[in-house]
C-alpha cells in the first residue's frame, strides 16, 4: 500500500489501552506510550479530532513515518537516544505479524524500510550518545582507562558515585571515618570490589603512604586548610612523575596550595566537561533528527514514483532537489 496509507496513533500514556480506534493496529507497548500502527486508505482513516478526544497524536503518511522513525531511534524517549525502545518495535512487529491477517502484509515492506533506516541513522548518529555522570566524566578528566593505583579520599554520596567506574585499576579508599568507608564499600557490587578495592586503614600516616602509590588522586572531600599544603608535598615528593590530581572539593586552585599542581581539576573543570558534552550531544540529536525527517522525505519520493518501501533509486542530490519544491 502507499505510504499515504501509514497510519501512526500515539498516546503518551501507560494507562488504559481499550480503544474503538484502530483495533487491529501493531501495538508498540511501553511504561510511558501506546503506539498503533495501521495501514489504512486516507478516507477511511480517523480523523484528528477523534483521534484527540481518545488521547492521542495521528500521524499519517510521511509524517507517520518520520515519528516511526524518531521512535525507534530512540528520539521520542524520556532519554534521548536509548536503545531500550528498538527492541521493543521489533517485538511489537514480530507480534504482529504472529497475529496473520492483512496487516502484516500490508505493513511488512515499511517496517523494513524502517528498521534498515533506523540501524543506519543510529550507527552514523546515536552511537556514544549517552549520558554523561560524574564517574565517566572523573574517567575522562584523569584520561581515559584508569589504570591505578587511584587513591579515593571521601566516602560521601560523590564518592560513592565515582567508585564504580574506576573499574579498571587498584583503587585505594581512605576516609576519615572508617565506619563510613565501609557503609560505602558494602553497598558496592562485590564483584566490582572484591581483591581490586582497598580499603586504609583512617590515620594521617596510612594517607600519606597512599598518596605516595598512587597515580591519581580523586579527592571528594572539602578543602582542607590544615593538611592540603602536607597533602601537595606528598604529591609533589612521591615517586611516579605521571598522573593526575582531581580535587572535587574546590571549585578553583586559585588562593589554595593546589594552584602549582600540574594536570590537577577541580569541580569547575568537570562542569565545564559536562557541559561540552551536553552541548556535543545536543548536536548528536539534531544530526539525528534531522536524518529521519530526510529518510521520511525519500520515502515519500519513493512512493511517489512507485517504488514503494523498496530500495530507494535517489540520492542525496534529488532529495535536496525535492526539498527545494517542498516548501
């Protein structure tokens, strides 16, 4: 059928499912959404206003495939870009067509048109699309693979956060308050933590032979005005060259003994790196977005001629040259 005839309702709800619209429609099921696809003729299609009195959105024709599209991409999620949702159209797909009748049928060539559109757009514009925390942007600050030994001072929620992804290393924990160390270290993964973590004993001494190990050092701690100059000196003395400090307790070196430290980072350096890659990622998603509505675009350009869902025979060049006379 033409792609005029793709039909797409879509209700952002997880609540009651029974409708009189589109009863026999592909059902693509998650905790927030219902989407029903159908393929239906332009007059026997429900109309807008029907379609909002049940709650829902209607898309038709290109505009269905686009959101089809964008679904399955992941651009329609709560978290952009997650691929939780792909599988779940295919599921919903692999049901309907268990289910016999005309729809699958009817459906097959456009949702394989739409599921080679979607791996082609995700691996060109949604692969490392994910979100930024603060252990993998810790990770990316010290560079990279964190090999270790890492010294981790603090036990706070900060502490707590970072620790699971120093996964790759000796990683060594000191806290002022051993009881709180340990909380923290209990409610680890044990697999994660078991003859990897290291939890020192809290006195000055068994810190100070730490920071003499270690490669990196990832304070989440507050500054400290009475033992930061000793904690530089450790630093500065001990005897591997390389290596990174990140001092999350202070926004700036600025005024305090760290100001001399080569290669150290504090809070505003991971804000700042959280905000590149919120700003690199945003771009992502509108590269993204923008390849379905093109893909949306040939699709319609396809079926205008007759091909259909199959291959497409344009390229880029008749896309742009159609696009031209589309608005």
């Amino acid at each position: 059928m033409a792609l005029a005839d793709l039909l797409v309702l879509n209700r952002n709800s997880s609540g009651d499912t029974s409708t009189s619209l589109l009863p026999h429609a592909c059902v693509i099921g998650t905790c927030l959404r219902e989407v029903r696809v159908a393929m239906l003729a332009p007059a026997d299609q429900p109309l807008p206003t029907e379609a909002a009195a049940a709650g829902y959105d209607l898309y038709a024709g290109p505009a269905a495939y686009g959101f089809l599209l964008q679904l399955a991409c992941g651009l329609e999620s709560e978290i952009a870009g997650e691929t939780e949702i792909l599988g779940q159209v295919k599921q919903a797909w692999r049901d309907c067509e268990s289910g016999g009748g005309d729809l699958p049928r009817l459906l097959r060539p456009w949702m394989q048109r739409l599921l080679q559109d979607t791996k082609e757009i995700r691996s060109e514009h949604v692969v490392g699309l994910g979100s930024a925390t603060y252990g993998s942007l810790v990770r990316r600050l010290l560079g990279g693979t964190v090999q270790g030994p890492t010294l981790l001072l603090g036990a706070g929620q900060l502490a707590e956060t970072i620790l699971p992804f120093l996964d790759s290393g000796e990683v060594l924990v000191w806290n002022r308050s051993r009881a709180r160390a340990e909380a923290m270290l209990s409610r680890q993964r044990a697999a994660q933590t078991q003859g990897r973590v290291h939890l020192l004993d809290s006195t000055p001494a068994a810190e100070e032979a730490a920071w003499h190990r270690a490669k990196d050092v990832i304070l989440c701690i507050p500054a400290d005005t009475g033992r930061d100059a000793g904690r530089v000196d450790w630093w500065r003395t001990r005897g591997a060259p390389e290596g990174h400090v990140l001092h999350l307790g202070i926004d700036t070196t600025e005024g305090t003994p760290w100001s001399g430290i080569a290669k150290l980072a504090t809070l505003r350096d991971l804000f700042g790196l959280r905000d590149l890659h919120a700003t690199q990622r945003e771009a992502m998603l509108a590269r993204a977005r923008k390849a379905c509505a093109d893909k949306a675009q040939l699709a319609r350009l396809d079926d205008a001629d007759g091909s259909r869902a199959g291959n497409s025979n344009h390229g880029w060049e008749d896309l742009a040259v159609f696009q031209a006379f589309s608005y």
